[in-house]
C-alpha cells in the first residue's frame, strides 16, 4: 500500500509563556481554568448523570464541538485554556462548544457510595448518544485527551452517523498489558493518586523543569476532584478493553475492518509519555483519513502549554473538512519544510490536517475554491519561511509529488501526514 509522509514545521512569532502576555496569552496561575459565558446541565443517561457545560448557541448547518477530558482533570482544566485563548475565539464563534465531564468528575460533584459501579469505557462512550437527543445535536466534531479521546473513539465505532471529525490527544488504543498492570498495582500500595496521574500526564522532563505548571496540576487534582470518584474512573480507564482497530487494506474486495470512519487528527507532544501509543493508534486507522500532529518542545498537555499551535492546527483540520475557508491567519508563523515544488503541490490540494471525503464531509476541493482568495495557512507560507525552504529542499523533494493528496488521495494510495511544530 502506497502512502505519503508529509512533514510541515510551524514556528512561533513570539513565544507563549504560562503567565499572561501582552498580548493575552495563557495564564496559568490565578485563575486558570475559568469558564466563560457557559450554561451548566445535568443530563441522565442509562449509566448515570454527566455534567454538560454549554458555551454558545449551535449553528445552522455546522456540528458542535464536543470535548472530553482525561483523568484527573474536567472540562476546566483540560480545555479552558485552550477554548480561552484568543485566536481560538475565531473558531468558537462559529461553533457550539459542549464540554463533556465524566462521572463525579466536575467540581463540587457528590461523592459516589461505596460500591456503586463507575461506567466501563464502553459504557461511558454509550451514554453520549443521550447527550446528542438531550440537546438536539445532528453532527459532532469530538476533541477528547487521554481517556477521554479512548471513549470518543469508542463513540466514533458505535456511532458513526454522530461523528463528523475528531482530534484525539495522547490517545492509547490499546488494553493495559499484564505487565502494564502489574505496574500499576504495584503503583497503588507505593504511589499516592497524584503521583500517579501526574506520571500519566507529564514527562520526567516536565516533571523535573516546569514547576509552575506541575505544582497547579498537582493542587488541581487533589483539590478540586473527589478523590474517591476519580479513583473509579481511574480504575475503569485501566481496565479498558482494546479498541480493536484496523487499518484498511486498500484496493481489497469483499472485506471490511472495525475502523473510525470519520477524518481524525491525532495529537501528541514529543516529549510526552504518549508517544508510542500515540503512534500505534497512527499504524492502526485509516491513513486516507487520518494526520498525525506531533508537536515540538511540547509534553503531555500540548492543549495548555501550546494552544496557539494547536488552535492553528484545528483550523487547518476545520477547513480540510470544508468548514471556514476565509477564517484569516493568526499570529503565529509558519514555515514549511517542503521545496516550493511541494508547497505549489500543496497549493492544490487544500489542507489541513487531514479529512478525506466521507459521505457526511464537505469535499476539499469545493473548500479550496471558496477560499482561493483568502490567506489560508496551507497554501501560503510566510515570508520567514524562504530559508527553511532552502535547507529543507533535498531532503523532502521525494514528499513533493504527493502533497496534493492529502483532501482525495488517488485510487488506491493512502494519505497519512505527519506535522512536526
């Protein structure tokens, strides 16, 4: 099977720091995890009561964004910070924002008796179809982390008339190992919840250097969370079954495989402790419909500590399905390292981070037309880009002939691109 590796750097105009800049940059201290004009619900569902918090109206024919956070965390300090930065307000404006918290796993939420059996992963997947009926919502575009992106996943296979794309951050595809789980049994007796999770959450490097943002964190999930509740999805998490996945042979007749049928972009730091499992799930979806964004300089909560790259790598997703071909570009600029002949190559194909066409998807080519007069991102490099061009121009001359591939791959090649930033 033919398939064709991309690469694209993006790098910084001006660095984004953990306190706040001049420019309204993340803050992490004080009052980091803020929702902002948000409408709070309780939905009952058929294993128990999630906690939605609603930001924005829903738009005539576009999905909803919907979220789900990973352990240790809610709605509030895995996205807010994302959802609050300042060129993400281009996005959200244009889209309904419901931010799923699993259960007891929103502040101030009650304690669960003892003995009360927490939803499998399965389980937790199936309870978002009531989410969708509670709130009359036709069309979803999911953004999960960790566990979270495990149970959107799971939604995606069980639902895929609901999903129209998804960005899975640092999502393992795979059942915990018995040597997985012995570690972590052992982990129990010697390590407290939040040694634990922040294991889970940073690298070493990150646990050794970032202080500020460890120590927030770490006051978070001992805090904030009910301890007892947390310990229950914990638990349900590493009990998860295997996806069970498979990448489709391409050009074969007559058979299928359990696939996620939607465009996927994948997410994960380099440093994070992600990474293989991460790239696992990359070998095992569709590669005509999947891109995997590895981030640079980045760790295990590439959301907080880098949402500006992540916000532009959303728009790139946004419009490779069709949607907001004119949204402007943001402050960050880009250089890609691919000659101008790849560049030119890419120019007609569109781009983002990847969607190839599905029934319920807006085509690419109909959403390069439309924004054949505006600056979009994956047609125009920057000016500061030209000496990358240069350097990078031996080395990715090979990737040139297949840039354009990445909206309608041609019969029988797939499309996988990988993003370094």
């Amino acid at each position: 099977m033919a398939s064709e590796m991309q690469e694209i750097q993006i790098t910084e105009a001006k660095p984004l720091l953990l306190e706040k800049d001049a420019a309204g940059g993340p803050e992490v201290t004080g009052q980091p995890f803020q929702d902002i004009n948000c409408q709070e619900h309780d939905v009952e569902t058929a294993y128990g009561v999630l906690h939605v918090t609603v930001r924005g109206s829903p738009k005539a024919n576009k999905p909803v964004i919907l979220t789900y956070h990973d352990m240790g965390l809610n709605h509030k300090s895995c996205f807010n910070t994302l959802f609050n930065y300042e060129d993400m307000q281009e996005i959200s404006k244009h889209f309904a924002i419901y931010h799923i918290d699993a259960p007891g796993q929103q502040e101030g939420a009650a304690q669960f008796p003892n003995g009360y059996q927490y939803p499998s992963m399965d389980q937790l997947a199936e309870m978002l179809p009531s989410i969708a009926t509670h709130f009359s919502l036709r069309s979803i575009i999911g953004i999960g982390v960790g566990a979270g992106a495990n149970i959107l996943a799971r939604f995606a296979l069980q639902h895929p008339e609901l999903l129209e794309g998804l960005v899975l951050i640092n999502i393992d595809p795979c059942a915990k190992g018995w040597i997985d789980w012995a570690t972590a049994k052992l982990s129990e007796f010697t390590s407290t919840l939040s040694d634990i999770l922040m294991s889970h959450h940073f690298s070493q490097e990150e646990l050794l250097n970032n202080h500020d943002l460890i120590e927030t964190y770490r006051q978070h999930m001992a805090q904030d969370i009910n301890q007892y509740n947390l310990s229950l999805f914990l638990h349900a998490y590493d009990s998860r079954r295997d996806l069970e996945v498979y990448r489709p042979v391409q050009g074969a007749v007559g058979t299928s495989v359990k696939t996620i049928t939607c465009p996927v972009m994948l997410v994960v730091g380099d440093t994070s402790p992600a990474v293989d499992a991460v790239v696992e799930c990359n070998s095992r979806l569709d590669p005509t419909n999947t891109s995997l964004l590895k981030m640079a300089d980045c760790g295990g909560l590439p959301q907080v500590v880098q949402p500006g790259k992540l916000t532009e790598a959303f728009k790139y997703f946004l419009q490779g399905m069709g949607y907001m071909p004119s949204l402007s570009m943001t402050r960050l600029a880009r250089s890609r390292t691919a000659s101008n002949s790849s560049v030119s190559s890419a120019d007609g194909g569109g781009g983002g981070g990847g969607g190839a066409s599905t029934g319920r998807q807006r085509g690419h080519a109909r959403s390069q037309s439309e924004g054949s007069d505006s600056s979009s991102p994956a047609q125009q490099p920057s000016s500061g880009a030209a000496d990358n061009h240069d350097s990078h121009n031996h080395q990715h001359e090979r990737a040139a002939g297949g840039a354009a591939a990445a909206g309608s791959p041609p019969s029988g090649a797939g499309h996988t691109m990988e993003v370094s930033c």
